[in-house]
C-alpha cells in the first residue's frame, strides 16, 4: 500500500500507552488539512435490490416499518437517506405499460442473452408509484438495463428513464447507473469477445446519448445525470476509474456543455460468500483495521476519481454479501462495524455510502417481510445509521476527520477506532468505538478508559455521552443509540428507554476520560446532547448546488405534500392492491469482487512506516485509518 493511498487525518492525535487499558487522544479545534469535504445529510444511504422492492415498500399495503425507519433518518438529517434501486436484477428488467401488478413479472417469452435472461422480468407504472412512498425528496440512484442488447435495446432504455423522469414525483430522481456490475457481463452470459472498460465505454455512452437527447434534455434536466462504472471489482480489469475515463467517459455530452458523468460509481463488500478465499470469523470482523485491508484496491480508485474531478459514490456495499452471514452480520458487532465504515468512508471523501438490502439477506438493515420464521424485525446494523445521523445532524456543515492510534494496549491493536465530527468547522463531536468483542454471556465485560485532551477553548463545558450499545457484541436484538430503541414500538418509530443523561465535565487543562465497554461506541458531543442542532438552509443549498442529494426537505418529512427538489418536482403517489415477490431470482444480490481483499490483517508493524506523517510539532506515528 503506497503512502500516498493512505487516508488524511482530520486532525492531530498523539497516543500514548499509560496503564493498562488506557488510550491517550489530542484532539484539535479546527479540521485539519485531510478532514472530509462536508458531509451529504443523505450519506449513510441503501441499496434496494429492484427485484425486492416490493418487499421494502409494500403492495397494496405500504410497508410502515420501512417508511418509518427512513424517516426517522431523514428526521436526524434533514433529508432521507440516499437510496440506490438496482442490482443484478436491474439487468433483467423491462418495462411494459400493461403490467398493473404490485410486483415484478416474469417474462413468458424473454429474447435476451444471458444466464438469467436480460428481459426476464417486467415491471410496470406500480414499481414507480411504490417509490414515491420513501419520504419526500429521498434521493434516488435509478439502475438501467445495460445488459439488454436486442435491435430495440435503445428504445428499451430510453422508455425505462422516461417512466422514471415521469413517474418519480415525490423523490428526488438524482442519477442514473447504466448496468450493474460490467466487469462481469462475461461470467454471466451478458456478452462475448473483446468486452472490457473499452467496449463498455462505448456502449454506455451510445445509451446515456439517447437518454440525454431524448429523455432528459426535452425534460429540462442536465445531461450529467449518470454514474459510470458500477463495477464489482477492478482489479487486474481495464474498468478501473483512469480507464474509463481513458476510454472517454468524461466526454461533454452531445450539445451541452456538461459531461454525461455526474459521480463515479462502484460496489463492494467486506466479505464474499463463494468468493471471498478464506473463512471468515467475528473476530476478525470486528477488527476494524481488516476493513482498512480490505478496502485497499477501492481506496487507489477513489484517488483516481479525485484526478477526474468527479466525486466518487459507494453505491453498492455490505458486510457479507450476498445475503449476509448468521452470528456476523445480523448481530451487535455489526452495528459497530457499520458506524465505523460510515466514518471511515467519510474521511476518504466517499460522497454517499449505499448498504445493499434484499429481502432474505441477513445483512439488511432490517427485515421488511416475515423470513426465516421471524416477523419483519430491525438488525442492529440500523442503528449504526442513526447514530451516525444524528451526530452529522442537519446543518450540512459536518466534516469527519479520523486518528491514528498508536500502541494501543496489546488486545486493542486495530480494534478500537476514534473520529472528530467538526461542525462549521469547529470541534463538535468525539466518536470512540471499542470494537473488541465480547459476548453477551461473559460476566467480566473488560473497557478501556480514553484519555481526551482536548484545546483550552472547551475547558469547563460538559461532553453529553451518547451510547450505541448492547449487551454484548452477539446480541441480535436488543441495541440501542443514545438511549433509543427503534426494536420496542414494532414499527420502527423510536422509543425512549433510557433517560440517563451522562455527562463529563472538561477540566481546566482541557482533559476528560470516558470508559468505553468492549463491544461499545460512544459519541461525546460538546455542550448539548447530541442530536440537537438545527437545520441551516442557507449551507443546505449552497452544498445542494454541487451535491444533488443534499436538498433538504421542506415539507414535513412523511408527508406528500409537495417539496421543491433539485430534479423534479412533487405530487403525490400511493395506494395499492396486493404484493408478491417471490422467486430465486428476486434474491439475488450482486456477485462482487471480495477476493480482491488484501490479506487479513497485516499488524501495526507491518504498516507502521507507511504512515509517518508529521503535523505541526506532532509527530505521528502508527496507523489506525490506514489499516493496521
Ligand atoms: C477530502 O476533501 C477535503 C475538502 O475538499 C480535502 O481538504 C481533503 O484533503 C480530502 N481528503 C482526502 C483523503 O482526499
Ligand atoms: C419525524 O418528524 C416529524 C416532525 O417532527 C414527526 O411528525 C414524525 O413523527 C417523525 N417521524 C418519526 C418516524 O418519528
Ligand atoms: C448529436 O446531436 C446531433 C443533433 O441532434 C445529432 O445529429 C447527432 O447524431 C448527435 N451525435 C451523437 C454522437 O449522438
Ligand atoms: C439468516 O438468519 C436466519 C436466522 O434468523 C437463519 O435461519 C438463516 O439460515 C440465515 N440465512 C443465511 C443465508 O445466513
Ligand atoms: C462470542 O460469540 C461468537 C458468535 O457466536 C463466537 O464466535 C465467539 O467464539 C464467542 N466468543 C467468546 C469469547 O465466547
């Protein structure tokens, strides 16, 4: 890993080992150079298969614990979650007027290529009107049929985006992903001969062409409105970010002079069932620093798409794809593992993270349908949304910078994590995340005390601690943020249940210790609890004017009453009939690249020189962001 792929440190950390269990953090006042742009209030995202849909919103019911659960989101931030619908099965789709059902359909005649053929499943003007039901403005990333190549594939494409521009009234339709995963259109019978980043190129610009001319310009929307390349890995492929825009992706479009390209766009996952090569366990997943390891390959990609100029969106991404692992993925250390990947991801100016869901997978952030014999229920991975939300909170001035930690005590080392969040850039928020497992059962649950010494300027106010907690780090139900259960109600609307106010007072000197259990996060935010800051407009607009899924909401969230939007404007949408969507197609997430994963864990020696950075009169040594 060369140095220069490693993440900038928001600020100035100096760590030290003391006693046993301790951990010493030198907390700045300012962002500093490497600190995150601002943060989108509709960042920690998710992806929804487009075979499952149905599932998350409902049919001829809408689904209340979906609709729910984004508001609460969108109440946090100001605006709803930024939502990618697409898949492998966005390759399968195509749309005709006459399908009035409350589900996709598959196709009796299909003509296209492919394993599972590329028109196998049609949907109809219900799969846009149950989109309308996510909270008003919720940005949307619509994904395209790219694997379609019959004679007629361009009117095909074109009467797709038209139903999306015409239907999508209440949201706000943000891009477009023209194909799911290329690089994998040989493995999956959707091409044959020379395919590559090349070939891609072209067939992609030929389709975001027609789109533009046909769809988008007559509508008064821009022409870049697209996110190339969706891969699922590029490694050792001519799909990486510099070969695409090699190949000429970034091209102004056909009369206009803008580009096509509005954001690049790819996929991950922590971990590959079937791909991945080696056995995975939680103690392994909740080393946090595996996923620094991991993530290697994407990190050299997003500074590719920084030399293009273009922001770099995660819109497809989970902990175990493809539909999640029992013990690992539905349980409390993956609440942990979720609020760090937010803010790492944040630190490496990733615009927009979408966690990947379907119906059936146990790595959903929630269960929208009765599965596996249980009601629809919330994960604990939720709540690591929340908690990362109502700590941006909805000023759209958030900015994240990430610590290194040297020498952590010896059964710390790469699990434990610690994050600035700066607000009109000024020290605001401290998160801790102890990620060392330890299970509900264990009677002596171990902690490690964070020595905080932070500048003059906050001596004598108090932090607010806000926990993301549970009994231990194999919990499956049970979690809470900030003393909120969103389990309790059933409906996932939130519930108080726990009043407590901790609170520690900053002394003179600028010190403050916290104790953070072991399988435990806390967010000390100063002067006020978290979670109460009040929404700017004017920073909402400004960031909305380069970032289009920052608009804010303007009429009550919940509500389909109008909201101006950045793309399209608002009506209303909603009723039904009856749902169904069933079949081992709808299941199907995407296949992606995790065997690309560097190795499992590499030791804080085996990257410790990589990461000698000096700031100021600190020197800092070690690594946590980078991957320990
Ligand atoms: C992220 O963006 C900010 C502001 O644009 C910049 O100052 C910082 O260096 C970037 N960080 C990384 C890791 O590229
Ligand atoms: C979101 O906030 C609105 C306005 O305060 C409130 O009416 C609504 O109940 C909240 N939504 C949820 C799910 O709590
Ligand atoms: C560009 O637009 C012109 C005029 O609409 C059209 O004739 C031409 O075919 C377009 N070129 C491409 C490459 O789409
Ligand atoms: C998902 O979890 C349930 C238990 O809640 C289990 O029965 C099922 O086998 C799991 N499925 C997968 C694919 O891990
Ligand atoms: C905690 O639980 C996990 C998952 O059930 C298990 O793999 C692990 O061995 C347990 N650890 C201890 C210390 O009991």
């Amino acid at each position: 890993m060369p140095s220069r792929s490693l993440p900038v440190f928001g600020a100035l950390c100096l760590t030290l080992t003391a006693a046993q269990n301790t951990v010493s953090l030198a907390l700045t006042a300012q962002p500093t150079s490497g600190a995150s742009g601002v943060i989108s209030p509709s960042f920690a995202g998710f992806g929804i298969e487009s075979s499952n849909l149905f599932s998350f919103t409902g049919g001829s019911d809408e689904n209340q614990l979906t609709k729910n659960l984004l508001e609460n989101l969108a109440n946090y931030t100001g605006t709803p979650p930024h939502l990618r619908i697409g898949g492998n099965t966005q390759d399968y789709f195509i749309y005709d007027a006459s399908q009035d059902d409350y589900a996709w359909k598959p196709n009796p005649d299909p003509v296209g290529q492919g394993n599972y053929a590329t028109d196998s499943m049609i949907i109809g003007s219900k799969f846009f009107e149950v989109i309308n039901r996510f909270p008003s403005n919720t940005p949307i990333t619509f994904g395209l049929n790219l694997a379609y190549s019959e004679s007629d594939y361009i009117k095909q494409i074109t009467t797709m985006a038209t139903q999306a521009v015409d239907q999508l009234t209440d949201v706000n339709l943000v891009s477009f992903e023209i194909g799911n995963e290329p690089d994998l259109y040989l493995q999956n019978g959707f091409r044959t001969g020379s395919w590559g980043g090349q070939v891609y190129t072209q067939e992609w610009l030929d389709r975001a062409g027609a789109i533009w001319e046909q769809v988008l310009q007559p509508n008064n929307l821009p022409s870049n409105f697209f996110e190339p390349g969706a891969t699922a890995s590029t490694i050792g492929t001519s799909f990486q970010v510099q070969d695409l825009d090699q190949f000429g992706i970034t091209v102004k479009a056909n009369g206009s002079s803008k580009p096509y390209i509005a954001s690049w766009n790819q996929h991950d996952y922590y971990y590959y069932i079937g791909v991945s090569t080696y056995p995975l366990t939680a103690y392994d997943f909740m080393t946090l620093s595996t996923t620094n390891d991991q993530f290697a390959a994407w990190v050299s990609q997003i500074q590719q798409a920084q030399t293009t100029g273009y922001p770099y969106a995660l819109r497809e991404m989970g902990v175990v794809g493809p539909i999640g692992l029992t013990g690992i993925t539905d349980v409390f250390g993956a609440a942990l593992w979720s609020l760090n990947f937010f803010l790492y991801a944040a630190t490496l100016n990733i615009t927009s993270v979408q966690m990947h869901m379907t119906d059936n997978s146990n790595a959903s952030a929630w269960q929208p349908i009765p599965y596996y014999g249980n009601q629809p229920f919330v994960r604990p991975n939720y709540y690591a949304f929340a908690a990362f939300d109502q700590t941006i909170g909805p000023t759209c001035a958030a900015q994240v910078g990430g610590y290194v930690i040297q020498d952590p005590p010896g059964s710390y080392g790469g699990r434990i994590a610690a994050y600035s969040v700066y607000q009109a850039g000024t020290l605001a928020s401290i998160v801790l995340i102890n990620s060392n497992p330890v299970n509900v059962s264990e009677t002596n649950k171990p902690s490690l005390t964070w020595h905080l010494s932070l500048p003059q300027q906050f001596a004598g106010q108090e932090l607010y601690l806000a926990y993301l907690t549970n009994d231990g780090a194999d919990a499956k139900h049970g979690t809470t943020w900030n003393g909120i259960s969103y389990e309790e109600s059933g409906d996932g609307t939130p519930t108080r249940v726990n009043d407590a106010t901790e609170r520690v007072k900053i002394g003179n000197d600028g010190s403050a210790s916290i104790v953070v259990r072991d399988s435990q996060a806390v967010i000390a935010n100063i002067g006020s609890p978290v979670g109460q800051r009040k929404a700017n407009p004017s920073a909402c607009s400004q960031l909305a004017a380069s970032s289009p899924d920052a608009s804010p909401v303007t009429t009550p969230v919940g509500t389909n009453a109008p909201a101006p939007t950045s793309t399209s404007d608002s009506s209303s949408s909603s009723t039904s009939s009856s749902h169904s969507d069933s079949s081992a197609q709808s299941n199907t997430a995407s296949r992606t690249g995790s065997s690309a994963r560097a190795s499992t864990t590499s030791g804080v020696a085996g990257l410790s020189t990589t990461m000698l950075t000096t700031i100021g009169a600190v020197v800092l040594t070690g690594i946590y962001l980078a991957g320990i």
